[in-house]
C-alpha cells in the first residue's frame, strides 16, 4: 500500500507540474521572460521557508507576512500562491518522512484522502473569493497561526499517546477534521500544527504525525494549485521561486541538518506574522469602506 501511495503521489505531482509548466509557457509567450523570472528575494523566501518548514516551523505563515510586507503579490492572490509555489517541497517532504516513520497505512490513506476532497471545496471557494473576504480569512488564520505558534513556544499543546493508527469514532473525527483542515488550507492556513494537535488529542503518537501531515498536504496542495493556475489566482514569479529554491532546502534540512535550536527563531516569526495579520486586516477595513 505504501508503494501504490508513492505511485499515486507521484502521478499527482506529475498533473501539477504539467499544469504548471503550461502556465509558464503561456506567460512567456505572452509577456517575455521578465514576467515569469523570480528575483533573488523571491528565491531566498522559498529557500528559509521550507528550510525552517521541514524542520516544524511550517512555511505558510512566514510566507505570508513577507509576502505583506514587501507588497510582492496582491492580497487576493497570496492563498494560491502559497499553495502552488510551495508544492513541491511539500511533495519532497512527504516521500522522506512516509518513507521512514512508521503509521497505519489504513489511516494514513483515508485522513489523506478526506484532506484532498476538503482542499477541493475550499479552492473552489478562495478561487472566486472577493479581495475583502480573503484578507479576512486570512488575517483571521494569521492570528490562528501566530496561536499556534504561542501554543508551540509554552508546551501548551496535547502530548499526544503512543497509537499509530486511529479506529471507530476516533477515525470519523479524524477525517472529519482533516477535511476542515485541508478546505481551510486553501484560505492560507497552515495545515501541519492543526494537524498534530488533531492526531494528538485522538490519541496518535506525535512522530506518527508527521507522514499525516505531509502525506495529505503533498496531495491536496497539487490538487487545490490546479485550480488556483487555471483561475490565475495566484503569482507565477513568486509561485516559481518558492518552488525551485525549496525543492533544495527541503533535503538539506532533512538529510543534513536534521534539527536545530528553535525557540528565538519561534518568536521572531509571531512577532512578525501578528503584523501581518492586523495589517491584513486593516487592508480589509479600508477595502470596506
């Protein structure tokens, strides 16, 4: 089974890269070079991003702020450039940590599953969104996300058992909440945090997790991003640096570095990422009135 999983992520991963390079040889024809080269900023973003992701301080939150602060991508379109351009990585890191950390592969297909069938929903959704109602729920998932982090930084979140598998009523709420989960990833909510509190209060082992969590991003980020292009939700510059510096970053960190002291770093990205979500919000005031 976990065979027919790598099978199917890869073809996945394929339709992506598909879509994607068909998206990069339409803009080349239509606007020349200049408007599908990332900057070196752009690639930077992509390399720490992921760098520090697989690592556990996760990469949409981050992203986000830089993005806000820089003024690099409209507001409307940050949800589908997070999830485009850091699907590759994303995909990177499944395969390493499905391959080596042990799960029931039973739960492991079917929470996957329910967060692809929410990543569907919830790109349909962001896709058509108004600009207004995206810096909402973004500024919203900000402020979810710098909890998060809080939650990290004071050992305020669940410990979790020893189980690597769920069944009965703990399987139905783990897929009911993975599909919450994988619909609001589409908003810009990072799913990995969410996700472990989730399978850590149902009982699952933590490290146990960490193959849920890449597993079901790995393959509703791919599925979600095909829409975000074909809508052109989405920044195909920055869409392209994350991806190529992540891909990168994503086996350094795994292979070479595999752990680092945390903690300053944790709250430099709260700090950060609050900012950005007041100013999310306040772009959402002043687009109301």
């Amino acid at each position: 089974m976990k065979l027919a999983l790598f099978v199917g992520l890869g073809i996945v991963c394929a339709v992506y890269v598909g879509v994607l390079v068909s998206a990069v040889l339409r803009a080349r024809r239509d606007g020349g070079d200049t408007r599908v080269a990332p900057s070196l900023f752009e690639l930077a973003l992509g390399f720490v991003t992921c760098f520090f992701d697989t690592l556990g301080i996760g990469s949409f939150a981050p992203t986000t702020a830089a993005l806000k602060l820089r003024h690099l991508v409209p507001d409307e379109k940050i949800p589908g450039t997070l999830n485009v351009g850091h699907t590759l990585p994303t995909v990177a890191q499944a395969f390493i940590f499905i391959a080596v950390v042990a799960v029931d592969l039973k739960t492991l297909v079917l929470m996957i599953g329910a967060a692809v069938l929410g990543s569907w929903f919830g790109a349909g959704f962001v896709a058509g969104a108004p600009r207004r109602k995206i810096q909402i729920g973004m500024g919203f998932a900000l402020l979810a996300a710098a909890a998060l982090f809080l939650m990290k930084i004071y050992d305020l979140a669940p410990a979790g058992g020893e189980a690597q598998g769920l069944a009965g009523w703990k399987l139905w709420a783990g897929l009911g909440g993975n599909f919450v989960l994988g619909a609001l990833m589409e908003v810009g909510v990072g799913l990995y945090a969410p996700c472990m509190i989730l399978v850590s209060l149902l009982g699952m082992s933590p490290l146990s997790a960490f193959p849920i969590m890449m597993g079901s991003c790995a393959f509703l980020m791919p599925v979600g991003s095909v829409r975000f292009i074909r809508s052109q939700c989405y920044s195909l510059r920055t869409t392209l640096g994350l991806g190529l510096a992540g891909v990168p970053a994503v086996l350094i960190a795994a292979f070479l570095v595999k752990s680092l002291p945390l903690g300053a770093l944790r709250w430099l990205v709260v700090v950060v990422v609050l900012y950005a979500a007041l100013s999310m919000l306040r772009s959402a005031a002043v687009e109301a009135r």
